[in-house]
C-alpha cells in the first residue's frame, strides 16, 4: 500500500512539475532556518552534559537587596562557599575565583595565561580527567597550579611539565597536574587552575568578607536522592544569619542548575567579575524560534494553496478512488505522503542552504563565535529527518483532510465553494494571513534598523569622535603616555578606569545628611583631562586638583545631576552643592568625600536605561588604566599603526587592545544588530516565498480562467481592463494583509519593543510604508507577468477546440 502511495505521488509531482517546484524550494528556504535553529538549539543544551554528575551540580546565584535595590548575580562571597561546606552535611562544594591573568615566565618564554583560583575539590564535582598527577592534592598546597594539555605544550613544548616551575611576576608556581583540554561546550573555560589557598595569601585584606562578592565562583555537588527544598532551607538560614551582620542588605541564596546556566535566567553582572561562559536567555530562543515557526508556516501555506488550488484537477482522481472502495484513511493517507516526499526532498536542498548559512549566523556577532560550533552530529542529523517529516506532516495535513472528506459524488464540485469565514475561502483566507506575516516581518526590520541607527547616533552627552581607548592590560601608564605624547597626530589623553556607555559598570553606595539613606551611585575614576577631552559639561565647580596616590586618599569627587536630585544636595542648586560632604562606601572601604564639581547628566549605562546617579572620581595608580587619546582625524589608520609600534617598545607579550569609542558603543549594541540582520534576512525569506506562492496562484488562476479571457477579448475587453479583472481579488487580499499588519507592527513596537528604551524615536510613517511598497511591487511584478501574458492570449488558439 505504502508502496503504491509513493508510486502515485511521484508520478503527481513530475505531471505538475511547476507546482512541486515552487513548493520544493519554499519548504526548502523555510526548512533551512529550522535546520539552523535546530543546530543552535542543540549546541546550547549540548553544555556541560561531559560532567560525570552533572545533574546534581548547582551554581549558588546570590539574590541581594540593598535599600530596595533587587538584583540576582552569578557571584557570591568565598565566606559563602565556605559556611555551606560547614553548615550544609553530605553536598561538596567548590570555589572558583575568576580574575587570574598573568603572564608566565619559562625561561624565555613569556606567554599570558588566564584561568580560576581554585580549590583541591574542583576536580571533585566537575569532571576534568587529569593526564598527570594526583586530582585529589594537585591543587592543595600555596603556589600549585594545574595546567591545560595546551598550555602545558605552549610553555613546556613536548618537555614533562609535571614537577616543573613557572614563574608568575616574582613568584615561582610548582605544576603538579595536567588535566585533558575543556571541552568546547563547557561554561567554565581556562588555561590554569590555581591554588585558592595561594589567593589567600596573597589577599588578606577583605578577601573572605561577606560584602566581598565579585569574581568567586561558589558550586555544589548534592548527595544522591536529596530533597532540593531540604538544602533551599539551609541554605536560607545561613543567609539569614550573615544578613543580620550588614545593615541596609539582605541577602539570599538560591540553586541554580548546571544545565541551567547557559540557558536561563539573566544575571546582572557584578562590578569588576563579569559572567564566566556564554549565556542565552530563553527569551531569545523563544522569540527565535517564533520568527523561524512563522516563515515555515508561510512555506506549509504555499503547499495548502496550490494543493487546494488543484482541487478541480484532483477531485476525479479522489471521486475514482472512492467509487471503486477507498477509504478515508486511505485518501488522506496518500495526500500526507505526497507532502512527506516533498519535505523530504525538500532536505537535501535545506542542508545545502545549511551548510552555506551556517558561517554567515556564527559570525554575525562575536560572541557567537565563542558560543556555537553548528557542527554536524548523529543526533542533528536524526533531528532534521524528524524535523523534514513533521513538516510533511504539517503541509500535507489541511489538503489530506479536505479530499479525504469530499464524497465520490461532489467529487466534480468546486472547491472554492469551502468558506473559512462568511465571505472568505479558504485560499484566500491563508494569502491574507501569509502576507500580512510577511509584512509584519519587512516592517518590524525597517523600524528595527532604524531604531539601531538612531542609537548609534544617539547624543550621549558627551563627545566620543575619534578617541581611541587603549586598555594598558596591567602595565603603567606612565612610559606609553610619554610616548603617545610624542606623536603630533594625538592631540589629547586622558586616564580612565572603565569605558562609559557601553555596558560596564562600578559603584558604591552614598550617603549624604541621613545615615539610613543610601543610594547607588554609579562610578568611574578619571584623571584631570578626562572631562575636557570628552567635552562633559561642568556646570558649577571645577576639576581635579589633588593626585592621590591610593583609592582611600582620593576624596574629591565630581557628581551629575542626579546625584543632587536623589539627595536634595543644596536644594538640587549646583553652585550650593559645591564643597558638601557625602560618604561613599564600596569594597575598598568607607570614606568621606567633597563634592568639587557638578556635571550636566550623561548616559552612563546603555540608551536602554534611565539616567542614573554618577560619581567621578580621581584616577590613581592603583587602579587599572584605559588610556583615552583624542587622534586627529586625517588618518586614522596610519596613527593606529604608529600607536601600536609604541605599544610594542613597552609589551612585547602582550597585543596592543584598542578601539575607537564608536566601535566600542557599535559592540555594545552587537546583540540588537544581529537581531536586526537576522530578522531582515527572515523577512527576505518570508516575502521570496510569499512571491512564490503568488506567482503559483496566478499562474493557476489565468490558466484556469483562459477561455472566459479569449471570450471577453472577443467581446471588446481591453488588455488593460483584463489585467484589472484578474489582479483585483489579488490586490483586495493584500490591502487587507496590510490593514491588518501595519497596525499590530505599530502597536508592537510602541507598547511593547521600544518602552524597554526610553529615549527612542517615534516610529515614521515612512517605516510603515516602506514594506508595504516593497511587497505590493513584488505583487505587482507576479501577478503582471502573469496577466499580461493571459491578456496577450490569441482567443482563436485558445477556443478552437470548443
């Protein structure tokens, strides 16, 4: 039976070559976005599923709430870790600090090497199998550290590294371990593991506090068969206890799984730790995976249409098969696999346009890059038959149902005589709800890539033409300056501790007549040109005079706007609020600071948040440095070049790592380009294959309708009234898509895209339209071709036969 299913389905499709054409390469471009939806979906769940308990490991996620101030961080304090280890019986625990980068002296070798500060019980719960040396004391004693297969190579060459001593600034480190290299999907990534006990050492001040929450890293590894609530409650007493200790702050914990943390919940980061690995919120993949559903749908449209379309053609053959003993079933069993063999030809087309998509989405941003591999596995492999099928399935689903139920004798009934609505049919029905999708889709990217440009372009209120920011990566400042001063092209520079606007953040918390009240206030540190190379705008006061040698000494402070207004300073007046003292307290400490100057407000944080609280504060030697050099703009590349030579007098190790502030802020907002690129280029896949169908259902539509054509040409008809006569119901369908979408894409990115950024553009009526005038061009060259050639018709060709 199956057999003969497949024999008159193919003999169905080679009569109508056109139509299975037009529906092969629509399934095709459509199945091709679910193939690579399928891959990315597949490679995020593919992490960390290597770790032999992986289904019990937890990440502990610190819920803290400071003066109203909710926030979940991936980060919590090393006394957390280790009162869970004390207080919590059966589940093993393991920290990881994340801010060791250092270079590594072998000899004459120097080679920069990044990994964690960790302790011997890593190698406990995660699963990094160990080449050399014993896991369980490898990372027990002060200076040991773990190497990579890798690093091991790139220091030691081919040489045993075990036993053997690198030496880190002035400290020699013993390897005592070599473990096998991290897998690609694995979240925690380095080149060494580190004693914790040596950070320890060298870290005594504030290094166990409680308030100390950046850059650790707390795991555990629950005991078979335990009661996740029964650990939740523990874990919540000794927040409670440890909370008590800190005025203004409570702090909880909760469990996150390690399945959970590549795709979950988005944590904010915290000030100077950054995430560890790749992160996806569902969100995304939801709203991904909505995008990729709604172009399959309009390729399943295509096939139901067209299908429909034949009905005439096709309902002898249904009434003959009836008339002699068929089934229902037996009907649409034979529809369904007439559309499974065009979604399985369809496959080999998709993987083809896989293969060819697959590096152009990995290099949309950078962090796709270091996210996915859409490497072909027996798994994805199996996914995409199973994925080829349901489509099939899908397509072929409306049509089987509709013939299976048509009797032998309205078998010679038309099928447009099927309503979905009162006055709709059914082929009509599914183009309005096909086109107002595909308008939806070119509108939403018009109004997207507009709205991206305008915050490129978005008034920061500060000046970031032609500033290069160079990251020192742990060096002085002082010689680089001395020779970035030297070069006629830099005209001005300037110190900083962070890049403003693009996402980085630090702060602490001020107080200013009331000791209960604290606000947030956010914070760079910055030498006495900062401000004047950046044009920031001073309103009262003046600039830095002191040079303090260390973060406590420096207590001048220069506050925005903002700050005056959350505390009342000088009745919100910039000229009373020069020389009032606040308190200002982060992990460096306590201090009192004078106000010396007040700044007009400027977009510290992403155009997608609020004007903020801001504190400048003097740059010190202790603080790391960007350096901030104002180049002229005659040729920018040429003095690039320059400034990288002189980088390489001071760092031979160490690349130089600079970028202009625009490129910066055009990084910043890479995630909201990529989505723009991918949705436009859905939106090209939606609108081809719309124009597909069209052109199917006109090129019926005429051939159908020749002989009332060649009779009306008779009659008189112009060939310009015959065009009218045959594009109107066409062109009715797709004044009611865009009725419908113009208005909901509107409503969508006003209620709800674009309150997430406050200071947005309205959306133009141009924006609207844009779409719409591409789609009804399309339109107009599909059904014209068509028209035009049924109206040039000779009537004496077409009617002889009757």
């Amino acid at each position: 039976m199956i057999g003969s299913y497949i024999k008159t389905a193919r003999r169905n499709l080679l009569r109508n070559k056109l139509f299975s054409a037009i529906n092969m390469v629509g399934l095709a471009i459509s199945m091709s976005v679910g193939l690579l939806l399928i891959a990315f979906v597949l490679d995020l769940y593919s992490y960390d599923k290597f770790h032999q308990y992986g289904d019990r490991i937890y990440r502990i996620t610190n819920v803290l709430t400071t003066n109203g101030d909710r926030g979940k961080f991936a980060t919590t304090s090393l006394k957390t870790g280790k009162l869970i280890r004390q207080k919590v019986a059966g589940a093993k625990v393991t920290i990881l600090r994340n801010d060791f980068t250092q270079d590594a002296h072998v000899g004459d070798k120097i080679l920069p090497i990044k990994g964690f500060w960790a302790d011997p019980s890593v190698f406990t719960i995660f699963t990094f199998p160990m080449l050399e040396g014993n896991p369980e004391t490898a990372l027990k004693d002060p200076y040991s550290i773990v190497l990579t297969e890798t690093a091991a190579q790139k220091l030691f060459g081919n040489d045993d590294a075990l036993g053997k001593v690198v030496r880190f600034d002035t400290l020699d480190y013993q390897v005592t371990g070599v473990i096998k290299d991290v897998p690609f999907f694995s979240h925690i990534h380095f080149e060494a593991l580190v004693s914790l006990s040596t950070a320890e050492q060298l870290n005594r001040s504030n290094f166990d506090k409680w308030a100390n929450t950046p850059s650790n890293f707390v795991y555990m590894l629950l005991p078979e068969q335990t009661d996740r609530a029964s650990i939740q409650s523990e874990l919540d007493a000794i927040a409670r206890e440890e909370s008590r200790i800190e005025a203004n702050t409570k702090v909880q914990f909760e469990l996150l799984p390690l399945y959970k943390i590549v795709v979950g919940e988005n944590l904010r980061r915290s000030e100077g730790s950054g995430y560890v690995g790749p992160h996806m919120p569902p969100t995304v993949l939801w709203i991904l995976g909505g995008l990729a559903l709604v172009v399959i749908l309009s390729a399943c449209f295509n096939y139901t249409n067209l299908s429909m379309a034949r009905a005439m053609r096709r309902f002898k053959e249904v009434g003959l098969r009836k008339a002699i003993g068929a089934g229902k079933s037996q009907v649409w069993q034979q529809f369904l696999v007439e559309a499974i063999m065009i979604s399985l030809a369809s496959l080999l087309l998709s993987f083809i346009l896989f293969l060819i998509l697959r590096p152009q989405l990995i290099s949309l941003a950078p962090e796709m890059q270091r996210t996915v591999k859409l490497s072909l596995t027996p798994t994805m492999v199996i996914t995409f038959i199973i994925f080829s099928v349901t489509v099939g399935g899908i397509a072929g689903l409306m049509p089987a149902l509709f013939f299976s139920k048509v009797s032998a004798i309205s078998a010679l009934r038309n099928v447009s005589t099927v309503k979905v609505f009162k006055y709709a049919t059914l082929r009509r029905a599914l183009v309005v709800i096909q086109y107002t999708l595909t308008l939806i889709f070119i509108t939403a990217t018009a109004i997207g890539y507009v709205q991206y440009k305008n915050i490129l372009a978005f008034d920061l209120g500060f000046n970031t033409e032609n500033i290069l920011n160079i990251n020192m990566q742990g060096n002085k400042p002082d010689a680089f300056l001395k020779e970035l001063r030297e070069m006629p092209e830099v005209t001005a520079l300037s110190r900083s501790l962070i890049i403003t606007s693009v996402g980085n953040a630090w702060g602490g918390y001020m107080k200013y007549t009331d000791s209960r009240d604290s606000a947030l206030v956010l914070t760079n540190h910055v030498d006495e040109n900062y401000l004047a190379l950046h044009d920031y705008k001073l309103i009262a006061g003046g600039n830095f005079k002191a040079h303090p040698t260390t973060t406590e000494a420096a207590t001048e402070v220069i506050v925005n706007q903002q700050v005056l207004k959350r505390f009342n300073i000088g009745n919100n007046n910039p000229e009373k609020a020069i020389g009032k003292e606040v308190t200002f307290s982060s992990f460096h400490g306590t201090r009192r600071m004078t106000i010396i100057g007040v700044m007009k407000d400027f977009h510290y944080g992403k155009v997608d948040n609020l004007i903020e609280p801001v504190a400048f504060m003097a740059w010190t030697p202790d603080d790391r440095a960007i350096i901030n050099a104002k180049i002229h703009p005659t040729d920018l590349l040429a003095t690039r070049a320059k400034i990288e030579s002189a980088w390489k007098k001071i760092d031979r190790v160490h690349p130089l790592q600079a970028k202009f502030y625009t490129q910066e802020i055009e990084d910043a907002y890479s995630e909201f380009s990529a989505m723009v690129k991918i949705i436009g280029f859905l939106s090209f896949l939606a609108i081809s294959i719309a124009s597909m169908g069209l052109f199917g259902m006109v090129a019926y539509t005429t051939e159908t309708r020749l002989k009332e054509i060649s009779i009306r040409k008779v009659m008189g008809a112009s060939s310009g009234s015959l065009i009218y006569l045959l594009s109107r119901g066409f062109l009715v369908m797709l004044s009611v898509s865009a009725l419908i979408a113009l208005p909901v894409t509107y409503l969508f990115f006003e209620k709800m895209v674009l309150t997430r950024f406050p200071y947005h553009t309205p959306v133009q009526v141009t924006e609207l339209f844009i779409g719409l005038l591409a789609v009804l061009l399309i339109a107009f060259l599909m059904i014209g071709s068509q028209t035009m050639k049924a109206a040039k018709s000779n009537p004496v060709d077409v009617l002889k036969g009757e």
